[in-house]
C-alpha cells in the first residue's frame, strides 16, 4: 500500500475514534439533559422525583443504547447527501421508537403491579410520540455534530494546505534570492580576473564560500537575530569590498536592546545588495550604505539607505525591483499586512529601503 493510501486510512480510523468519543460525550450530556427535565416535569405534576427516579433510569439506559445503535448506523453512512440523512433519521426513528416506548410501558406496569395498567391504545400513542421526539431530537443532533466535525476536519486540512503552500512559496522565494545574489557576485569576480587582480578574485571566492556555507545552511523559514542578520550582512559585504574597497562604506545604527529582535534571514541582504549594485556600483565617488532599526510602536522598522550619484538621483527605482518585490513577497506571505518594503528617494541625495514587521524577541 502507498504512503498517501496508508495515511488516509490512520486518518479515517483517527476520525471514528474521535467521533465515538463526542458520541459518548453528547450522549451522556443529551440524556443527562433529558432525565432532569423529566424528573422536574414530573415533579410539577405531583410525582415524587426520587420514586421515580430508578424507573426514568432504567428507560433512558435503554434508550442510550438504542440512540447509539441510531448512530452507529448513522456514521456508518455518513457520506449519504442530507436528504438521505434525513430520510434515514426518520426511518430509523420509526424503526426503534416502539421499542423505546415498549420499555416505558414495562416500567410502567412495574411501577403499578400487581395492579393491572388501564392504558389504552391512546395511552401507547402518546408515548411513541414522546420517544419518537426523544430518538429524532438525538438523530438530528447527531447528524449536526457529524458535519461539524467534518467541517472541522476540512478547515483542518485546509490550514495544513495553506500551511505547506506558505512553506513552499517562502522557500522559493529564498532560493529566488540566491541565484541572483550569485549572479552579481559572479560578475564581479569576473571583472576583478578581467582587471589583472587574480589575488583579489581568489581572495573573494574563498570569502563567497564561507558565506555561502553560512546562509545555505539557514531555514528559509526560521528567524535569526537582528545581531546575526547584521552579521551576515557584513560577511557579505566583505566579499563586494574585494572590488569596491576604495569606494564602499558601510555603518550600523541599532540600539544595543534591538539586538536580539527576531527577523526573518537573510531579510536585509537583497536590499544591501540593491544598494552596492545601484547605488556605490554606478558612482566613482565613495558611497556609504547605512542601516538603521528602531522600535515603532508594536513594529520594527529596518531602513537601508544607501548615496546616490546626483545625475541619477531621479524619482525613478534604480533597479529592476526583483530583490525589493522578493522582499515585499516574502513579508507578506509570513506577516500579511503587517509585513511591508518600501523604497524610493528620500530628497537628499539618497535611496531608502524601508522593512516593517512585528516587533518580536526570542
């Protein structure tokens, strides 16, 4: 048998065993239920609750187990359309209400021996409506929770559909980001062996290794540090300084208690990498790339900025965005609303890219 057949089956065989269980306990509840309003019934009618009490006792240990024979038959063909349910809860309540009302009449002639009961074929009437209202009321409950917990069931398997989708779109978009992190770095290396600079490029794949050593080996689900994250950032601009050393700055603003916010991995690097390739890799002047955190209200606020040349600083993106929508997509897909990336000009000669998220610790 397959592994999909076989988890089927342990699912089905989970799903009886929790339906016996709310049986049970909607039984003892519907019947516990029925016997007190019966014994206040009777009290109000000038029968004395205790005396009577054994005999209401009797008739409703008959008719639990009566009602789950009902459903047993009922789960058995629960996949029937809700008119056939229907139609079966009322088959079904014809089939065993004389039975039921056959034991009330017993207990009645016990309760009155050894005098002979006067009833009549009214008397019998009125008590198979009584139990008939008694067996349908529980063959429509019964039904009821069983497309509630088949409701449940669905939502359940939903949530785990929507749950594996996430895991997979983040994963891809994480893998989205390393080729064309590569992609740049490749280039560089390329242009440093162009330039005559074979040390500098040995120097920068051994660097590129470790690196990637160190984020390949991340979840692309799980959360770093802020600390960390900064870290790797800095690993990464150790390989872009192979080749832009003279004209790369970077700096860190965090307050030292926003060291141990957690961030999705690896969240900042595409924006790190937007800045060197547009920003310090179209200019011949030194360019300073910055990063800034700060608590804002419930939410933590990253910002990277980065120079822009004058001749390029224009409203316009100065990129593709692939890196920026990666960003955006992922914080949408693990927070919703409360999970942006924003970028533009701020009007002083620099391009911003903004990450927000819920503020969180370990």
């Amino acid at each position: 048998m397959s592994a999909d057949g076989q988890s089927a089956l342990t699912e089905d065989a989970d799903a009886r065993i929790e339906l016996r269980r709310m049986t049970r306990q909607l039984g003892v509840v519907y019947w516990a239920s029925v016997f007190l309003i019966a014994s206040l019934l009777w009290h109000f009618v000038g029968v004395d609750a205790w005396v009577s009490a054994p005999g209401k006792l009797v008739w409703i240990t008959a008719s639990i187990v009566i009602t789950f024979a009902i459903s047993a038959l009922l789960l058995r063909w629960r996949n029937l359309s809700f008119l056939h349910k229907a139609i079966l809860c009322f088959v079904l309540t014809l089939l065993c209400s004389p039975f039921s009302a056959s034991i009330d009449f017993l207990i009645a002639s016990w309760y009155l021996w050894p005098q002979k009961p006067a009833f009549t074929p009214r008397d019998f009437v009125y008590s198979l409506i009584e139990n008939s209202s008694f067996l349908f009321g529980w063959a429509c409950l019964y039904v009821a929770m069983l497309y509630s917990h088949e409701v449940r069931q669905q939502e359940q398997r939903l949530a785990a559909i929507r749950e594996e989708a996430l895991k997979a779109q983040m994963r891809a978009l994480r893998y989205q980001i390393n080729p064309h992190f590569l992609f740049n770095t490749f280039n560089s290396i390329a242009a440093l062996i162009e330039e005559g600079m074979p040390n500098e490029a040995k120097r920068m794949v051994v660097v590129l290794s470790e690196f990637l050593r160190t984020t390949l080996t991340l979840d692309p689900l799980s959360d770093v540090r802020l600390d960390r994250e900064l870290a790797l950032q800095q690993d990464y601009l150790a390989i872009e300084r192979e080749r832009f050393s003279d004209r790369l700055n970077f700096a860190v603003d965090v307050p030292i208690e926003l060291n141990g916010a957690l961030v999705p991995s690896l969240i900042l690097q595409p924006l790190v990498e937007n800045a060197i390739k547009h920003g310090v890799g179209q200019a011949s002047a030194p360019m300073l790339i910055r990063i800034e955190a700060a608590a804002v209200n419930e939410d933590l606020r990253l910002v990277v900025t980065n120079d822009v040349a004058p001749d390029r600083a224009t409203t316009e993106p100065p990129s593709t965005g692939i890196g920026l929508a990666n960003v955006s997509e992922r914080l949408a897909a693990r927070f919703g609303a409360r999970g942006r990336c924003t970028a533009g000009y701020d009007g002083q000669g620099k391009w911003e890219a903004v990450v927000e998220l819920p503020l969180r610790y370990e």
